[in-house]
C-alpha cells in the first residue's frame, strides 16, 4: 500500500528505519513528499520553511538549524540526508554529552532525540536541556524504536513536544519537523509581540502618570498661585487706600510707597518665576551668556535684595575669597561669561529663600570662591533647615517642605535653580539640618559657551 502525499496523490511506500538496522542498499530510494519517481528534489530554499529570524524578510529564508541525536550512524545519516536535502541546516551528536555541549555552544532551533544512547537516556538530555534556560525553549521530537504508552508519557513529561516510533516514515518525520518549527517561531514571534507590547504598556502607563501629576500641579498651582499673588496685591490696595483717605507725614508716605514698591517687585518676580518654570517645562528655556562683572552682579543683587521692606530685620552679605564685600570700598575686578537673566533667577531665588526661612536678626551669606575654570557659590543661612527625608523632594515643581508652616511660598525657586544651573553646565548640592540651617553649593563655569543646536 503506498503512502497518500500532501497533494493527494498515492505514492510507492517509502523506506523506514528501525532502531539498530543497517543504512538501506543503493538500490533503495528515498522518497520526498509529493515525489512518486523516488527521486529526492533539490533542496528549495525559496520554501515558506521557518527561519532562525522571527522577523526575517519572507524572500530570504534564513534554514533552520536542527540537531539529530542518535548513536546508530546508520540512522543519523539517513536522517540529516532527509532534512539536508529539503534545506536545513543538520548538526549530528552520537552522544548525551556531545549532545548537550553543541546545543549549549550554538543553539539549535529543534532536536531530534533517539531515547536509548550509551551514556545518557535521551529522557535525561531533555531534562537538562529544559533546566537551562539557553536551551529550554528549544522543541524536542524523540524518536524511538520503544512504542509503549508509559514511554510516550514519560516523553511529554520530560518537556518533549512529539513523539515518534521506529521504524518511522520519512514523510511523517519531515512534516513533524516543519509543524514543530513553525510552533517555534511562531511562539518567539509571540514573546517578541508581548515583550513590545510590555514595553508600549509600560510607557503608556508613564504617559497617563505623568498626565495624571501634571494636572494634580495644575491645580496644586492655580491654588498656590492665585494665594501668592493675592498677598502682595491686598498689601498694595490697603497702602494705596491709606494714601488717599489719610493725612500722612512724608515720612510715613515714603514708607507706604516703599511698601507698594516692595509687594510689585514681589509679584514682578512671582510672575517671572511663573513664566521661567512655563518655559523649562515646554523646553524653551535660552541660554545666551555674555560677558559680565562677577563681583558687581554679586553686589548689586544682593544690596536689592536687603532694601526690601520685607528683609530688613536680616542681614545679607557677600564674603568674596574670604573677605566681607564693603558698601565702602572698591569691587574686585572680576570678568565672566554667564546668562545673567538666569544668574540672577538663581540666586534671587535662593536668597530669597534664605531670607524667608531665616529668624529675625539672623545673617545671610553668600560666599565666593574663585578657581581656574569656575566660579563656587555658598549660599548659607540659619533658618529652620529642611527635613532629611524630604530634600529629595526640593527640586520638583511646587514641593514644599512639612515645616514650613505659614511661610509662603510656590516651591518653584530650587526647581528654577536647578534648571538654571544645568542651563550653565554647572552643578547644585544642597546640605541642610533643622538644627543648624542650610547651605547650598553653587559651581559654574567661569565662561560658559552658548547652547547648540
């Protein structure tokens, strides 16, 4: 009785093995499927034949590599012939252990398993193969004269994916071996699906976070903002009430001028800080540095800042190298190329800082100290410090410290400040206790190149 090939066809029976016979006589031939002549065909690589590449271009199939084990030469030759001549690629092992150290050395895409060899019981290299994770996920066929039901379980129990009796037919083995590839594939294809889509998952979920902590600071800032800018402005309603409807004395016009004064500069740089972090957040943040005196921005800033109404029961200071700046005496002679626009964002901000946290009668240093290629900033005051567990937590947007109490204040200064000092290629390092106050480090490039595109 002849065998019914893939297209329907009878053909001549073809030749099948046993455990341990001979190789068949030359005047033997080996059918392919679909091949009644008994003449094997060329091997077509042009085949739809699964491929090393789960991705691989479907016009250049890449053959599968396919490892025989079986301690019958006999036997491994007429099958890597089979499997040659319809285009894989065939490695033989007559041995457990050679078995095991050529898939571990180039891991094959399926293994062919005879279950009786010398060393080793084919059920133990599969045991191995499984327990390593290089060679778990490669299909098992066993192939096997024993065609008892407790071997076939113990077979499948072992990790096999089929199972084949001797003496077996060439057609059956050849179509195992493909449909058992292309399960192969397409499962790598499904771990590479799922990887991706893990991967789009969790940048999804990052994206909804993300949108979910922008709109909590939107809310979180139109609260703060708005409470910010309420302040100053009920300050300069109530001065410039008692202007109009009041006799007062030039002094005590001056003061209440100083007063309106003090709360527009405060709101001017409220609104700047706003429209800064606004800017950092769209990535529009310029750089553009150009030459300046270093001693005299250092000075003037800090003379503005300590005329405030608000400061003036702290005293703020410059100590350049080592010696107190005097309103008496001249400024060191000191060139320098830096963004003032964001130089003075950034230690506006942490003066003011210094300044707001600060108890009354309290002094406010900011240091200098020059070196070759930088400038090193301190900025140190004597305030109430700020918590250890939540100094993490200072340069995001809107954070404020637990012990702050009614002090008011956006969080957008040290945000600002870092962003700044990143702008500059320079670096910030913050150290801070409750008990003794906070200095905060500034180092940035003495002359600073302007932004590429």
């Amino acid at each position: 009785m002849g065998i019914t090939d893939y297209t329907g066809r009878e053909q001549p029976a073809r030749p099948t093995v046993s455990h341990r016979t001979a190789a068949p006589s030359p005047s033997e031939k080996i059918s392919a499927p679909g091949d009644p002549t008994g003449k094997m065909p060329a091997a077509n690589t042009n085949r739809n034949r699964p491929g090393l590449d789960a991705y691989a271009d479907e016009t250049e199939v890449i053959p599968a590599k396919i490892l025989i084990i079986d301690d019958v030469v006999a036997n491994l030759q007429l099958l890597a012939t089979l499997l040659m001549r319809q285009g894989y690629e065939v490695r033989k092992a007559i041995s457990g252990d050679m078995a095991l150290k050529s898939a571990l050395a180039d891991p094959p895409d399926l293994i062919l398993l005879d279950v009786r060899i010398p060393d080793v019981s084919g059920f133990e290299v599969c045991l191995e193969l499984k327990a390593n994770p290089q060679t778990a996920d490669i299909p098992v066929i066993f192939i096997s004269a024993l065609d008892d039901s407790l071997d076939k379980v113990e077979a499948f129990s072992v990790g096999g994916v089929d199972y084949v009796t001797k003496p077996f037919e060439t057609v059956e083995v050849l179509a195992r071996v493909e449909t058992h590839l292309r399960v192969h594939q397409l499962q790598k294809r499904l771990a590479v699906r799922n990887r991706e889509l893990q991967v789009l998952t969790g940048s999804l979920q990052r994206s909804l976070n993300r949108e979910k902590e922008l709109n909590q600071l939107k809310s979180e800032f139109i609260s703060i903002v708005s409470h910010e800018f309420r302040t100053p402005l009920t300050a300069i309603l109530t001065a410039a009430e008692l202007l109009e409807h009041y006799e007062w004395s030039r002094e005590e016009q001056l003061e209440h001028f100083r007063q309106i004064h003090s709360e527009v500069s405060h709101l001017s740089s409220l609104l700047e800080d706003v429209l800064l972090m606004g800017r950092i957040e769209s990535s529009r943040l310029t750089f553009e540095p150009a030459p300046l005196s270093l001693s005299t921005f250092c000075y003037r800033l800090t003379r503005n800042l300590g005329m405030q109404p608000r400061h003036r029961d702290r005293r703020l200071v410059v100590i350049w190298e080592g010696q107190l700046l005097r309103d008496d005496a001249p400024l060191p002679i000191v060139e320098a190329t830096m963004d003032e626009k964001l130089l003075r964002q950034i230690f506006t901000n942490l003066l003011s800082n210094a300044l707001k946290y600060s108890p009354p009668q309290s002094t406010i240093e900011l240091e200098v100290l020059l070196q070759p290629t930088t400038a090193v900033f301190f900025v140190r005051d004597r305030g109430c410090g700020i918590p250890p567990t939540e100094q993490k937590n200072l340069f995001t947007p809107f954070y404020r410290a637990s012990n702050v109490a009614t002090v008011q204040g956006t969080g957008l200064g040290l945000a600002i400040v870092a962003n700044c000092v990143e702008a500059h290629g320079g670096t910030l390092m913050l150290c801070s206790d409750p008990a003794s106050g906070t200095t905060v480090r500034v180092v940035l490039p003495l002359h600073a190149s302007p932004q590429k595109d």
